[in-house]
C-alpha cells in the first residue's frame, strides 16, 4: 500500500513538472532557399533585420497571425493565420515550419508545417539560427530595409471577400457611366491585382469604358508584370493596342 502511495505521488509530481515545462512554446522559421525575410506574430513585428533562419522562443499563445515579409519586395508577403505551436492536446512544442517556393511558380512562396517535438529548457541548434525572446508589446509593423515601393507594386491586393463586395457593388449599378465612377472610386482607395482588375473591366458594355477604367486603374495594380491580361476584356484590337501604348509610357 505505501509503494502504491508513493508511486502514485511521483506520477502526480511527473504530471505537474510536465505541464510546467510547456508553459511556452517556440516558433522556428527557416527559409528553404535562403530568402531574407521579417516576421510578424499577430501584428507585432519580432525581427529588425531581415534572417533566413529565424527561432522565436518565450511564445505563450497556443496559435499566432503569421505575416511574412521577404527583403526581396519582388516575393508577394505570406499571410497564415492560427499558425499552431501546441500539439492535438493543447500541449505547447517546439514547431518548426519552412518558407519554400510553390511548384512551378518562381515567385510565390508558401509556409508549410514541418515538424513539433517536445519544448526543452535549452537550445543547441545550428549557428546560423537568429533566435529572439518574444515579449508581448503594441503591434509594430515597419521595416527598415528596403523600403517597400511606392503605390500599389508587390503589396496585397484587396482581401477576397472586400473585392466581391466591390464586384457586386459594381454590378447592381444600371448604367457604364455610373459603374466606372464607382469602380474608380473603389480602386483609387485599394491595391487590386490584374485578375481582380480584369473582372471588374468585365463589368462594362463598351470598349471605351473598359479602356478608361484599365488606364486609371493600372497605377493600383500589385502585379503590373501581368497587365497584358486586361486585354483580353476588350472587342476591339485598337483597344488593346492602346493600353498596351500606355501601359509602355508609363515605364
């Protein structure tokens, strides 16, 4: 009876000194072709200089709003939310997840979960590892170097569901007059990409307002690269002879 007893107080002991040991987790970053890149955890931006190999320790939250940012402003920002460190049964790990290119596309990049094992009370990984003690403070978006360029190049486009918003916004007016005032206004206050410009071009019955639009809107364009597509929304070739004129005059 007394082994009984004292075996049942070790495992309380074990059972405790467990969950005091995961109190925290970690987050490590790594950067599968060596891209430089800033991080942010729920707003909050964690590292100055950009790293390709960056380990986050002291995390409390059991999933954090990931948002990365490449030194390279050519590489579109990833965006993932609930980026999990705590395992199925809400115990805090140690997670690493990879920065890699999506297949077949040269400049999109993807964040993928690799691996959670058990949090230690020490660190011994490679040297080449930038680690960083989180401490929670006011979200501080901002990075040093480089600058992000001017406009709407290489930023996010406007969130799927405000642009089908805007969409049917566009949509529900009765006359292209109206429809490309307000689609003006829309696009003047928000970044769209080609694709979403191209739908809403598609909105209009007349080459000449489709033609409008596509020039006024090409300055709020994140991916500039893949305007040609725009002129597919036209009847006429002369249309899209002219936009790809200015499209050129603008450098």
């Amino acid at each position: 009876m007394k082994q009984k007893t004292t075996l049942t107080l070790l495992l309380l002991l074990f059972t405790v000194f467990s969950f005091a040991q995961y109190r925290n987790g970690n987050l490590n970053f790594l950067s599968e072709s060596g891209e430089k890149f800033y991080v942010e955890l729920n707003g909050q931006k964690i590292n100055d200089y950009p790293q390709s190999n960056l380990r986050i320790e002291n995390l409390n939250e059991p999933d954090y709003d990931v948002r990365i940012v490449f030194a390279n402003r050519n590489l579109p920002q990833i965006i993932k939310n609930k980026v999990a460190i705590v395992d199925a049964e809400g115990v805090f790990r140690d997670a690493t997840y990879k920065i890699k290119k999506e297949k077949g596309r040269r400049t999109k990049m993807k964040l993928t979960f690799v691996a959670m094992v058990p949090v230690t009370g020490y660190y011994n990984g490679p040297r080449n590892v930038f680690v960083i003690q989180y401490h929670q403070s006011e979200p501080t978006p901002g990075y040093p170097e480089p600058p992000l360029e001017p406009g709407c190049r290489n930023h996010l486009p406007m969130s799927n569901a405000d642009f089908n918003s805007a969409l049917a916004t566009v949509k529900n007016q009765n006359f292209d007059e109206t429809r490309l005032k307000i689609a003006k206004q829309i696009v003047s206050a928000n970044c769209m990409s080609t694709d979403q410009i191209v739908k809403i071009a598609g909105t209009f019955g007349f080459d000449e307002n489709k033609l409008d639009f596509a020039k006024y809107a090409y300055d709020f364009c994140t991916d500039p690269g893949t305007y040609f597509k725009v002129n597919n929304v036209f009847g006429f070739s002369s249309s899209a002879e002219e936009l790809s004129d200015y499209v050129q005059s603008k450098g």
